[in-house]
C-alpha cells in the first residue's frame, strides 16, 4: 500500500518536466516525507482510514487551503486509489457551505475538466434524497444526531436579526448537502473537518465537528490519523492547532502556554462559543 502511493507520486512528479529540472531537491525532500515518512508512520494511521479514505481527507483539507496545483496533482492518485467520480463531486459540493461558492467553483470546473478527460459522462447520477420541502425538517435531524438535543428548534433560538441564518443553517446546509448520497455521513463529517483544518481560523467550528466526528465513531485516533495525513499539505500551524482543538474537546487541554500551537492557558480562544 505504502510502496504504491510513493509510486504514483514519483511517477507525477517525473511527468511535471518542469519542477523536476528546476527543484529536484524540493520534489525530493516534500515526497519523502509525505508520501514515505507521514504513510508509514503508525500513529498516523488508521484502520478506519482506508486509502480512499485517505485522499477524501487530503483533497479536503487542500480545497479549504486553496491549494489548486496541490488539487490537481492528487486528483488522479485519489481516482486510481479507488475514490469515485461521485464522491470527488460530493467533497467540492459540501466544500460549498463551509469554503463558500467563490472557493468551490474553481475545484467543480478543474474536477469536471479532470473527468472529461477519464471519458465519464456527466452529469452524474443525481444524489439528492429529500425533496425541496423536507429539508428542514431532514436539516433538523441530522443537527440532532451531529450535535445532540441542544440543537432541537435551532433555527428559532438566538437573537431574532440573526435567526434566519441558524434557519439557512439547518435547512441549506444540514438539509441540503449532509442529506445527500455519495458519502456516508461519517465520511462526510470527516470532510468537513479537514475542510476547516484547512481553513484555519476556523477553530470554534473545528471543535463542534470533532464533537460530531466523535458520536458518529470517528474517534480520537481516527481524527489524529487524518490531521497527520493532511499536514504535508496544510502545514504545522493549522494541523497542530487542530490537534489542540481534539486534545481541547476531550478535556485534554494543557495548564501551561502550548507555544507550538499559540494556545493561552485555560483554554484561551477556545472560550469562545462553539459554532457549526
């Protein structure tokens, strides 16, 4: 499994002519420790995280990084590894609400390019599961079971000026794009995570979706295992402050300043309310 990834890398690395003549030593360097150190290293991995697993966990992190040359080069190691066309489209899709339209566009046409060329006709087989009116009502569930009874009529709670977006909340985000197939909703959860891993500043949202991750099964080992296998990609800062935001969501966190992270004390931004 290991030697397979490192081949497929090398093998696009040698066909990008470019960086091969003029950084040998950078190619080199990042695909020795990304794809030889970071995949053999026990504690980065997983069972639960298979190896499609793994590139649906990377190409999200990536998308929320904005990292478009790091997007392509990984779009067709994830489609040899066994990801599928539709849950390529499914990861840009639930990218939407959380990176926003001006940031998933750009990866729906580089993905639709990139599959025209693999001759899959388009569009693919539709993935919605609840009519327009169900929504709500659907959104609401699935809040629930994320996020716990805290979430009943959520989108009546809080200030009345900003209801409507809890309402959007439920009904376009929860509603909309975690009802729909291609991912299953722990793989979908993953997704989101390392959306926001990739993000960074997003740090209150990443410690609701580890809650989430966690009651749905991805436990801690789990979530470590992905922030390890994201880190090439999103770098030290972003992956080390979601680490802290697990170790902050199991009660893990630390007495003393964490000057790697840039935590404070007693928990420091995590003070702040947890959103979605």
């Amino acid at each position: 499994m290991f030697e397979e990834l490192h081949r497929k890398m090398n093998h696009f690395w040698n066909d990008d002519r470019t960086l091969a003549q003029t950084d040998p030593e950078y190619i080199a360097l990042f695909s020795r420790f990304a794809y030889d150190e970071v995949v053999r290293e026990p504690e980065a991995n997983d069972p639960k995280l298979g190896e499609a697993d793994r590139c649906l966990a990377i190409i999200a992190a990536i998308i929320g990084a904005q990292g478009m040359d790091a997007f392509e080069m990984m779009l067709p190691v994830a489609y040899r590894t066994g990801v599928t066309s539709v849950q390529l489209k499914e990861v840009i899709y639930q990218a939407t609400p959380y990176a926003g339209f001006a940031h998933a566009l750009p990866y729906l046409r580089k993905l639709n390019d990139f599959l025209n060329a693999e001759n899959v006709a388009m569009p693919l087989p539709g993935q919605d599961t609840v009519p327009d009116d169900g929504r709500m009502a659907a959104g609401q569930r699935i809040e629930m079971r994320l996020f716990g009874d805290v979430m009943r009529d959520f989108p009546h709670k809080g200030p009345e000026d900003t209801r409507h977006i809890n309402a959007w909340l439920t009904d376009d985000c929860f509603g909309g794009y975690y009802t729909r197939g291609g991912l299953t909703l722990a793989q979908r959860e993953m997704v989101t995570f390392c959306l926001l891993i990739g993000q960074g500043g997003c740090e209150a949202q990443e410690r609701a979706h580890i809650r989430a991750n966690l009651r749905l099964g991805n436990d801690e080992h789990f979530l470590i295992a992905v922030v390890s296998q994201c880190l090439p990609y999103i770098g030290y800062p972003r992956a080390l402050n979601a680490i802290a935001c697990i170790r902050t969501v199991l009660g893990e966190h630390d007495a003393e300043p964490d000057y790697e992270t840039g935590a404070e004390p007693g928990g420091g931004a995590s003070a702040r309310r947890d959103g979605e």
